[in-house]
C-alpha cells in the first residue's frame, strides 16, 4: 500500500498550546474537542442555532440578494470582538469579500452605539478585509491566511473566517459543460478542505455566503436533470415569491457542515394599523405590504429543522419572536 | 446447525426497519458503505452506530468501543451527548425491571462514559486519511474492545483534482482493501459513509456515489439513504447476502429511530 510521505504515517498537524505543530498520530476524546461558538449578536437568533455558529466548522448563509447575509456576517465580526462571557471568541476576523465595494459604511454604522465592543478600543484595528476576484485568488489567499492565522497582525488571534461570497467567485469563469462543471466542482472540495483546515487548525468558525438561483425543471427524485434534487430539511424553499436553491449545485453542498438559508417574502396584509416603515401604504384598496424575513435551518449536524423571523434595522439583524396574529410586531425605528 | 455468521453480532442503527433490512443490524467482519445528500442523516447514523455499539452486553449489546474518523469536521459533540442520552434512556426503560442488571452497568451507563469511547480522529488531508488508517493496524492491536470504525466521509478528500488519477485509484483501492483486512482480522464493522454527486451518463445526470467507479467494489454492502416525499428512508443497493429493500426511518432529537408514518414498512425491491 503507497505511503506517499514517511513523516506523514506518523503525524498531523495539529494545534498544540496555541502553535501550529507536527505532532504524533493519537486519537482524542470527544469530550476535548473544541465546542466554542461565536453569538449572532441576538439572543433569539443565538436559540435558532443552539448559542451560536460553532468554531471547527464551515456555516454557509444562503439567499438571494437584500436577504440579510452581509449584514449577518458584519455582526458577526463585531460579535467575535466580545469575550466568551458575552458570547464571542475575543478575536480578530478575517473578511474576504467578493463583491464590491466593501461594506465599510455599514460596518461603522454598526459600531457607533456598541457598547459590548469597546472591551476592544478600536475594533476595526481587528478586522482584516482582503478582496478576492476568482476561485484562484481565493485559494492563494487562503495559503496566505495559513500566516495570518499563526502570527496575527494585532493582538488578537484570528478566529472568524468570513468568504463574501462564494458564488460571485465562480460566476463568469465556467460553462455548463460537463467538463467545466467537473473542474469547477474541484475547485470547491480544495477550498471546502482549506478552509475545514483552518477552522479546525486555528479553533475558528467559518462563515461563507451564497446566492440562491431558481428552480428549474425535473422531479425530486434520481435521474433529475434538474436542480431541484432534495437537500436538506425542506422540500422546496422560497424567497419573493419564487422557488430557489442555493448556487453551486450538489458538490458544494457537499463541501459545508451547516446550510442556514434567509428568504424574504413581501405579504400584502389588510391594515387597519398606523403604517409602520418598510411598508407601503395602498390606501384606495386598505392594504399594506409588508416585508418577512425568515431564516431556516437547511441542515446541520447538530441541530433540528427549525426557523425564526428576523428584521434588519440599523442597529443590526434581530430575530423576532414567534408570536399570534393579533399582537403587534415590534417597531424598529427605521427598517433597512 | 450454527455457522460462525449466525454467531456473530449485530449492530443496531436505532431503527427496527433499518435493521431489518441489514439482516439484523451493521455486521461486524464486513465493510458496509452508506451513501446519500447532504443532510440526509448519513453523520446521524455514524455517530449512533458509535454509541450503540457500546450497548453493554447485558443489555444485548456488543459492549464495545468505537474508532470515529472524521474528515469534514462534522462530528459535533453536543449531538453525539444527546444520542448517547437517548441510548442510554431507551436501553434503560427497555430493560427496566431487570434492577440487578441496571447497577452492575451504572457506571457505563452515563453519556460521558459513552463519548469516552469513541476515539475520534479528525483529519484534514488525503495523506492524513491514509496515515490514520495506517496507523489502526497498531492501534486496534492494543485496543481490543473496538467493534466499529465509522469514516465520515470517507471521499471528501480525494474529490479535489489529483495530477495522477491512476495514483487516487490506486490510494484509494489500497486504502479498502486495508479495512477490509482490519475486519477480518479484528472481528469489526467498518461504515463508511460517502457523498453523492450526478454523473452524466446516457444523457442525463444521474445521481451515483462519490468516486463509485474507483474502488467501492471493495465494500460488502452498499446501503443509500434518500428522500421519499417527507421521510428518509434506507435502501440496500449491493450485498452479496442481502435482499434489496428499502425502509423508512426517522432522526431524532435522541438519534436514528423508527420512522412515524403508519405506512407499510419494510418494502421489497
């Protein structure tokens, strides 16, 4: 049988006493094994996903545009900046944003009123932003990041890995060639295994957002040609209307530990109510349209099929507790 | 007259359906390959096979021990304590009366001895993957009580691009011929749990196991977990004792159990 490196029959790399080393092959005890996680910065959100995002492993947000995923993942470096006590990592993030430019203005936006983070006195001294334009740029990143992670920058390790998204990385390169789809699909399993590295090596989480594309055609059954191949807690999933998927098909399903997918829906609701921001207001016909947002629990494997109503106001995303038709829901002061 | 095979135990996944349709549960001495989507429950099964094989053999279990192999970083602690808690439940209320029993096993019968034995390996490459299993020859040689080893997922590693195909199959090949060889010599089961992907063929994509042509010809049984409208069920794809059949089962916030419709169950194919 080939052993294709000697040192490698004996060792792993693993994370000794805070440092990166080759240490002997030995199996662990479950009952070490890391189980931090980082808050979503709401304690409703945080129930959804049972305290938090879990260091060791790679979260993906899915939805389509003005769903929320950017946002999320700027809370979430602010959140890393707390200690543990307060539901954070006390760590510097990394944030590898393919779309541009990069949100700065809502990221300061999310700073101003933040009590929490001023355990840290310049937390943005603490965020690293690196723009990536093609799946190669990313993995040359992530060699680079190998670096970063063991010899940070400021005095924090850097403990929260956020890829903005994964999708836009992979949109114009490919054609729908069976080659293509194969070459492409490689691509996915060695930055999936990178960043599982990472997280793992460094005791990090691992955040990546993507877009969602409609569903086309066949059944949900073997030998679809379709997309529409059942992944997950839910038949189908929704989002304005339309019935969508997440981007990159089944092989980077494959490649994420957990698959969390926000959605907005705009209901028309008969209102008798004061009008409330976000809401347009069809006084000839008494209706008003209203904007839900939902996050859903696509799979993971530590948590149940679950969701949650959320709203995004300046302050940040907030999850909104499940409540009866006839309460009212909470009034932001000014919904984004 | 009483062969070896009938002698030999069984592993139970939790399900009475699923069981029924492995002939009683996962065989120690045979390499088993469990396929399915994402999120389907193939993580759920590998972490209950690893508590159940621990069932103690009072309780008609294999009193054993478990080697978990984890290479997508999908083993989650907190899951694990929650099936291992509803193991421990239903084993207990199933045996209820039998009060000396219960004493004689108190001390095994806590979630934290439970996870105490697994040893879980997590690994982050191919050469890792092939180092670990490498080392198991010496390992399961002073670790006697190991009756299952669970790889999840056990292609993971190898879906990236090689420069040298022939060099993949042959790892890959190589890699499975070795467990088969540690069942046979150290009387255990190994799962190995693996993705699916669609592969063109004859047209049309078809949905077929990771890296299926290279080597899971090495595998004894092939069984494929899917969706059937709502529910998850298990078919038994390949095995050369084994009828095809399928059976519905169901994840719990205790772990792998018997599915909740009133349907007909077990089902020839």
């Amino acid at each position: 049988m080939l052993d294709p490196h000697p040192t490698s029959f004996l060792s792993q790399r693993r994370l000794e006493n805070g440092k990166d080393a080759m240490v002997p092959i030995k199996p662990e005890s479950p009952l070490n094994l890391p189980t931090q996680k980082l808050s979503l910065g709401c304690p409703v959100l945080d129930r959804l996903v049972r305290g938090g995002l879990p260091v060791g492993s790679v979260t993906e947000l899915a939805g389509e545009s003005g769903t929320g995923k950017s946002q999320i993942c700027l809370q979430l470096l602010l959140a890393a900046l707390r200690p543990p006590s307060l539901g954070g990592l006390s760590a510097a993030s990394l944030y590898i944003h393919s779309e541009f430019p990069f949100p700065l203005r809502r990221l300061r936006r999310l700073l101003t009123p933040f009590a929490p983070s001023s355990v840290v006195p310049t937390p943005l001294d603490h965020i690293f932003v690196r723009p990536a334009h093609s799946p190669d740029d990313l993995l040359s990143l992530l060699t680079a990041v190998d670096a970063l992670l063991a010899r940070p920058p400021s005095a924090l390790p850097v403990r929260l890995l956020v890829v903005d998204s994964i999708a836009a990385l992979f949109r114009s390169e490919f054609d729908n060639t069976p080659a293509d789809l194969k070459r492409r699909s490689s691509l996915f399993f060695k930055i999936a295994a990178k960043l599982k590295e990472q997280a793992r090596r460094f005791e990090a989480v691992v955040v990546v957002t993507n877009q969602v594309v409609d569903v086309v055609g066949g059944s949900e059954s073997y030998g679809s040609s379709g997309n529409a191949i059942r992944v997950g807690n839910y038949g189908s999933l929704w989002s304005s209307g339309r019935r969508v998927c997440p981007a990159l098909g089944l092989s980077w399903a494959n490649c994420i530990n957990t698959r969390i997918f926000l959605s907005r829906s705009d209901d028309i609701v008969r209102n008798e109510r004061a009008l409330v921001d976000e809401e347009s207001d069809d006084r000839v016909h008494g209706t008003v349209v209203r904007t839900r947002r939902k996050m859903e629990m696509v799979f993971a494997p530590h948590l149940p099929e679950a969701s949650c109503e959320f709203v995004i106001v300046s302050e940040g995303v907030f999850g909104v507790e499940a409540q009866s038709e006839k309460s009212e829901t909470p009034s932001p002061t000014s919904q984004i | 007259m009483l062969s070896e095979e009938q002698m030999q135990k069984r592993i139970t996944t939790g399900c009475d359906d699923l069981d029924t349709i492995l002939g009683g549960g996962i065989h120690c001495k045979e390499v088993t390959e469990v396929g399915g989507v994402p999120g389907i429950g193939k993580t759920q099964l590998g972490i209950q096979l690893a508590v159940n094989v621990q069932i103690p053999v009072e309780y008609g279990g294999l009193g054993g021990k478990a080697v978990y192999i984890d290479t997508e970083g999908s083993f989650m602690v907190e899951r694990a304590y929650q099936v291992a808690e509803g193991c421990i439940m239903d084993t207990l209320d199933k045996f209820g009366h039998h009060r000396k029993v219960i004493l004689d096993c108190q001390e095994q019968m806590q979630p934290n001895s439970f996870l105490a034995n697994i040893f879980y390996f997590r690994i982050c490459s191919y050469t890792e993957q092939i180092a670990v299993i490498n080392y198991l020859q010496k390992f399961l040689a002073e670790q006697k009580d190991v009756k299952i080893i669970i790889i999840d997922s056990v292609t993971f590693h190898f879906r990236q691009d090689f420069d040298d195909l022939a060099l993949r199959t042959r790892v890959l090949c190589g890699m499975s011929l070795k467990l088969m060889e540690l069942t046979k010599t150290y009387n255990l089961a190994v799962v190995l749990l693996n993705q699916v992907t669609t592969k063109f063929t004859e047209g049309s994509f078809q949905l077929t196991l990771a890296l299926g042509d290279s080597w899971s010809h090495a595998c004894t049984n092939r069984v494929i977990l899917y969706w059937n409208g709502n529910e998850r069920h298990a078919y038994i794809d390949k095995s050369p004792s084994l009828r095809s059949a399928s059976a519905p089962f169901s994840v719990t916030s205790k772990g792998i159990r018997n599915a909740t419709s009133q349907c007909k169950r077990v089902r020839m194919m």
